[in-house]
C-alpha cells in the first residue's frame, strides 16, 4: 500500500510543478511577482473596507434621532432607538454583501450572459489539467499508463489491469491467477516447474492472455518471453530467472500492489457556474442530446403514443403501475443539471451523473462554502426536503433540469449570528465561487 501511494504522491508533485509554471534564479528581481494583485481574494476583502460616506452619514442620522428629545415614555424612545439602530445595521449589511457580490471590475449588468449547455467533459488530474469527451480523457489515461511502464512497470502494469478492462470478473480472475503464480515461487523457491508458464495453455489462454496489462505485470516481476521444447514441438514460455524467483519479500510486494491497486477513471467536470439572483433560474437552455440515453424527440414520441393509448383504452392506472412508468422514464436520463438557490438569491450550477448519490450533491455545495463545517438543508421547488444521501437523483426526480432550494440550520445559524453580532449571514459561497459570478 505504501508504493502505490508513494506512486500517487509522486505524480501528484509532477502535476503541481507543471502547474507552477517556469521557475526563476533567486537573485533576480522579484518586482513583477509583487506588482501581481491579489485578484482571489479580492472578493472579500471589499466585504472588509471600512464603511462608505453615505453608510457613516447614516448611522449619526440615527444616532442623532435617538439623542433628539420625542414625545412618549422612556421604553417607548429606546425601543424606538433600538429598531432604527437595527435597521441601520440591517441596510449596512445588505450593502456589504451586494458590494461583495459585485466587486469584480466588470459591472453586474455588464457580465456576460450565460450560454447554452456545452458537452459533457471529464477531468482526470493525475494525468492532466484538460477537459476532454469521456472516450478521449480515457485514451489520454491508456496512454499515460503505457509511458509510466518504463519508469514504474510493476505499479503502470496493476493500474494498467485495473484500469483498462471493462469486465471486472473477468479482471478479479486474472488477478487472483497472477497471485496465484506469485505464491507458487513464494512457497516454493527452487522448484524449477513454477520458473515458467505456457502461453499456450488453456487457463492461461482464458484468464490471462485477454486482460490488458496481464503480460506486462509478469514481465515486471521478472518473467520474459522464450521458446522452449514441448511435446515434441516449440511453444512459447514465460519464464522467470531462479535467482529473482528467490526474492520472497519483493514477490509479495508485487502481490500486495497487484491488491491494492485501484482504476484511474475519468471524473465528470461539473461545469461549475455561478450566477447574480435571477428570476430566470427556472428558465433552462436547451440540454445536449447526451444528456438522455434517447433522443429528445424519440422520448417525446413514445410518451405521447402511450398516453393516447392510455387515453383510448380508458385504462384505470393504479398507484404502483404509475410508479413504474416514472421510475422507466428517469431511467433514460444520463445527466441532469441543478440550480441551487442560496439565500441570498445567489445560484450555484453544477452537472451531475442521473445515477450518482445524492450524497455527492450534498459534497459539491459544501466544496463550495466558505464557512463548509455549518449544517445545511436542501429543498425541491415543493419544499421537500432531501434527505437520504443514498438515493440516487434519478430515484429522487431531480432530472433532467430542477432548481433546488438552500437554507443554514436555523439553530446553528441563530447562533453563529449571536456570536458574531450579525443580523444577517454574508454569501454563503466562498470567494473562489463568487468570483466566478455572471448574470443568468
């Protein structure tokens, strides 16, 4: 387990350097890094200026009220004091958290407007900071694993096994063989019939030869291709030297690695969006084909056949046969894409798989937080509430498009408010999101 994440933590380092860019003497000057502003947290750092002219003007407006002699009882004037002072704190608030929204150099109105749904992309940052189709991010990792093979060929072959073929019994099998032939040379060191494995052999030819990365483990542990005789005629041999047959600790090295491994797979890119309050949230552009398993027309086609024909036979449907009918329908959705309505009117977009969890929608919007340890709630349109992370969005309904409702813990957020003295929370968001802002 060690080697397979020294493996992970060495690329990882590879990838950060190539990120960074060129590196630079340490006695040049360092004027151009100084002169770069720090546009990432700018966002929030306008929510900290000092109160604006108008807003200072404000509060001795109301500071002056409640000095100011008024008719009434003495309750009366403080309570009257304490409302104005609240609503000034309230109007300095509003003002810092549409300031912050703001901030940007590009005014709000000016941002510009959201466009069509492109293609689904996928990422893997292992190997890349590109978004690619699935099918191509997917020959960029075949490719990646095929050039580690003369770096790391006992770690690039297992992940080779585990990433590149699609039957996972028929991949379990031909790791449970190659262990196999591994604790053969372990418990027998010495016995010259376990140095070599006909290729031609029938339990060879059926549960090794057919998985990609097969061979190249073995030659990994030390086993190369030789003919050899065999009844009579030559066959091919993988044969494997008795001195490296002998090494027991980096035999099960290999096996543990060969374990322990796990696939490279493509992650969906979310196409994460940011947008200004708008009442056009619900308004969704058209979605690519891909985004169902049929056509948009075909789905539209059969629905309206089967509800003539439920119309013309004047069938009575009853509770579950309408659950089914749902459930078939959701099924043919491959992505949906989901609007989530802060508080503050503010809209965080993301696309997800029909089939992932709704645990991972839940992960999205706190990776995007900036206070991510507070409790939160997620709502539909019709204020129910989500709550069993294990369901799938397609088995909730939220597919193809939805808007979905977001609110604090109202304990936990009365109290933080408490604590900090505030009457209402800054956006929920974290700068990295907000800066991504544009209007919808």
């Amino acid at each position: 387990m060690s080697a397979i994440k020294r493996f992970f933590q060495k690329k990882k380092l590879d990838v950060k350097f190539k990120k960074a860019g060129g590196g630079h003497r340490l006695d040049e000057a360092s004027q151009s890094h100084s002169q770069q502003p720090a546009a990432s947290g700018a966002l929030y750092e306008s929510s900290k200026q000092p109160p604006t002219e108008a807003q200072l003007m404000a509060r001795e407006a109301a500071m002056a009220r409640i000095q100011q002699p008024r008719p009434g009882t003495a309750n009366s004037i403080k309570a009257r004091a304490k409302r104005e002072i609240e609503e000034e704190q309230k109007r300095s608030q509003l003002a810092n958290t549409q300031q912050a929204l703001s901030s940007r150099e590009v005014a709000l109105d000016a941002a510009p407007v959201a466009m069509a749904i492109g293609p689904v992309q996928y990422k893997c940052d292992l190997i890349s900071d590109r978004l690619l189709p699935k099918e191509e991010m997917e020959q960029c990792i075949h490719e990646y694993l095929l050039s580690q093979l003369a770096e790391e060929p006992e770690m690039a072959s297992a992940l080779m096994i585990h990433t590149l073929n699609k039957h996972k019994d028929k991949t379990k099998t031909c790791i449970d063989i190659l262990c196999k032939y591994l604790d053969n040379l372990i418990s027998n060191p010495g016995d010259d019939k376990f140095l070599k494995i006909r290729i031609g052999n029938k339990a060879f030819q059926e549960r090794v030869d057919g998985i990609v990365g097969a061979e190249e483990f073995l030659q990994s542990t030390g086993f190369s291709r030789k003919v050899l005789p065999f009844q009579d005629k030559e066959e091919i041999f993988l044969v494997i030297d008795s001195e490296r047959a002998k090494d027991a600790d980096r035999l099960a090295s290999l096996k543990e690695i060969l374990h322990a491994a796990e696939p490279i797979k493509p992650e969906l890119d979310r196409a994460l969006r940011v947008f200004s309050p708008s009442s056009n949230i619900s308004h969704f552009p058209q979605l690519p084909n891909e985004f169902y398993k049929i056509t948009p027309e075909e789905m539209k086609r059969e629905q309206q056949i089967r509800t003539e024909a439920v119309e013309k036979l004047g069938m009575l449907r009853t509770k579950a046969m309408r659950e089914r009918d749902e459930q078939r329908e959701l099924r043919r959705y491959r992505f949906t894409l989901i609007r989530l309505r802060f508080p503050d009117g503010i809209i965080l977009q993301g696309i997800f798989r029909a089939t992932e969890k709704l645990s991972a929608l839940f992960q999205f919007v706190r990776e995007n937080l900036e206070n991510d340890w507070m409790p939160f709630f997620l709502h539909t349109s019709t204020a129910h509430k989500l709550t069993n992370e294990e369901d799938t969005l397609a088995q909730l309904g939220l597919v193809p498009a939805v808007v979905i409702n977001f609110s604090w813990d109202p304990s936990v957020l009365a109290e933080v408010q408490a604590q900090q003295g505030l009457s209402m929370m800054p956006p929920a968001l974290c700068k990295n999101a907000l800066a991504k802002l544009e209007s919808l």
